[in-house]
C-alpha cells in the first residue's frame, strides 16, 4: 500500500520473465489496463529499494502484456525484476471527475458507519478488490473500531458509500456494524 506521504502511487506489477531477450510479463492496475504504458519512467519496488525504468517496447500478450526494459536483454538480469510492483509518480495521474477516486486515495481512510442513525467506527480501509460487479472496501479493524473484524463493504456510492472526505480522511457508509 502506498502511504500519502510518499509521491509514488502503485499501479501494476511484473509477475515474471517472458523468453530470453529481457522480455517481462506485466500485471496492470490502471483502467483501462493499457493506460500503465503512458506513465514514464516507471518506479520499479525492488528488495534493495526504488530503481527507474524505462519501457521501450510492449506488445498485448494473452490477457495481459509483455514490456521490454530498456537495457535488459537477457532472461537472468529480467528475472531480478519479476515480483517487483510497478509505481509511477502521484502528479502523473490525471484528475478525476468530482465525485471520483483513486484506489490509493481510500486506502487508509477511517471507515464510519451511519447505519440506523448511530455513527459507528468500523476499521480504515486497507485495500480494495476488484470483482467485476464492483468494487469492495476491505474495512481492517484499528485501536478505535467498535471490534475486531474485518469487513466487506460494496463500494457504491449512494447506496453504501455516504460520503468520502478526503481532508478528514474519513469515508461514511451505510452499513450495519453486525455484519
């Protein structure tokens, strides 16, 4: 999870070399999945820390897409890279619509529920799944949640999602602390 004070914000993921040229198989976390070739450099998370890349050729490759590292071409020096998360700078990003939100912008958020009237703490949000219907906040209890269970919420706006409030760094839901 990237944290706010740092400038990089995650984006996709290199999950393993593709033949013997220094080819990588690639894991994108934007939308739509071809927008991660837009961002340069990229800032590869390494065991021995931050290291910038450049990409000087992809191709779609089944499900996925398979990138080409400047200076990389062979299988030994890709494969120090598979498992690395791919991130880019947070000012690359382009602006949303109001109303709209980054996945890293909700990460961390305190997690309040209005069920019933009642202003519930439930957790932060840790991280959020992608089903395809919709999102899903995963809700990690902290030291001032009403327990210690950690809960699914839908994120849908309007329905579940209330209000998110960047500033305060809360988001309200409409959810009920029993579940």
């Amino acid at each position: 999870m990237t944290t706010e004070s740092s400038n990089l914000v995650d984006v996709g993921r290199i999950t393993a070399v593709f033949g013997i040229q220094g080819w990588v198989k690639i894991h994108s976390g934007t939308e739509p999945a071809e927008n991660l070739f837009e961002y340069h450099p990229w800032w590869l998370k390494t065991a021995h820390g931050v290291k910038t890349v450049d990409i000087d050729a992809v191709r779609p490759h089944g499900k996925g897409f398979v990138a080409h590292i400047k200076g990389v071409d062979d299988r030994d020096t890709a494969a120090t890279y598979a498992g690395t998360t791919i991130a880019v700078e947070r000012q690359q990003l382009p602006d949303l619509a109001e109303g709209e939100f980054y996945w890293h912008q909700l990460q961390g958020l305190a997690v309040i529920s209005r069920f019933g009237g009642t202003q519930t703490r439930l957790g932060c949000v840790s991280r959020i799944l992608e089903t395809g219907a919709n999102d899903v906040l995963v809700v990690q209890a902290d030291q001032s949640s009403v327990d210690d269970r950690e809960r699914l919420v839908p994120y849908i706006p309007g329905q579940y999602v209330l209000e998110v409030d960047l500033e305060a760094r809360t988001l309200a839901v409409d959810w009920d602390p029993a579940f």
